[in-house]
C-alpha cells in the first residue's frame, strides 16, 4: 500500500505517550508548525507565536528540513514531530485533516463560524452579506 492513513486516536496516543515519556507535558507551551502541527497543539497548551512556546511542534519529520530550519532560527526550543519517517518508508501519510473530502465552501463555512465572523449557513449568504456592504 502506497498510503497511510493516520487517525485522531493515533495521535492521541501519540500525546499521551510524549506526556507519559515525559517529553511534553498538558502545560507545556507549543506552537505548531503549519499546517499539521496546529492541528496538535490543543493536546499541550496553545501559544499565538514560535516566540512564546517552550516547544515547536511538527506533524511529521520526513526529510528533516523543516526541523533544521526552526532549529536555525530558534536554538533554543525543543523541536518534537508526532511521527518520524524514516527513508525506508516510502508510503504517503494522511492526517485527519486532510482525509475529508469536503467542498472548500464547508471550510470557509466552518472558519466563518468558529471564529464568529458571521452566522452563515451557505457560501451565497457570505457572498451576499460581503456583497451588501
């Protein structure tokens, strides 16, 4: 199989295992790298800017560079990836995040909505609203 599709509750193991290990902790402060490592940070605790956290947080280490690049600009923060490809996997790894096959509009629905930008239910009520100022 040339996919793997990884889930919520892998994860979860993931930051429980880190938690249990002692490697992060529910209080430590992490930032996640875009985009997959934003999806982690509510298993820690959230901060808005690399700056702030005491760890930055990534998705997955695959060539390594991303890694390479925040160690470079930030020395002295740890760098902890959920999963660690090594070069004898070759298979595609799918986050949760990137396994629904939902319209683009559903996002920006959803987007609209957590952050209370406007109580929409459809694209065309956006479009209308924005279009009606």
């Amino acid at each position: 199989d040339m996919e793997r599709i990884i889930t919520w509750e892998k994860l979860k193991s993931i930051a429980s295992k880190l938690i249990e290990l002692g490697t992060l902790t529910k209080e430590t402060k992490v930032w996640g790298v875009p985009r997959g490592g934003q999806y982690l940070m509510p298993f820690f605790t959230p901060v808005n800017t690399p700056e702030e956290a005491e760890v930055i947080l990534d998705d997955l280490t695959d060539s390594g560079s991303t890694k390479e690049q925040y160690k470079k600009k930030f020395p002295n923060k740890k760098f902890v990836a959920f999963l660690n490809k090594h070069e004898d996997d070759k298979r595609w790894y799918i986050f949760p995040w990137e396994q629904k096959k939902e319209p683009l509009e559903d996002n920006i629905i959803r987007i609209c909505q957590f952050y209370g930008i406007k109580e929409v239910d459809t694209i065309e009520q956006l479009i209308e609203e924005y279009e009606n100022r």
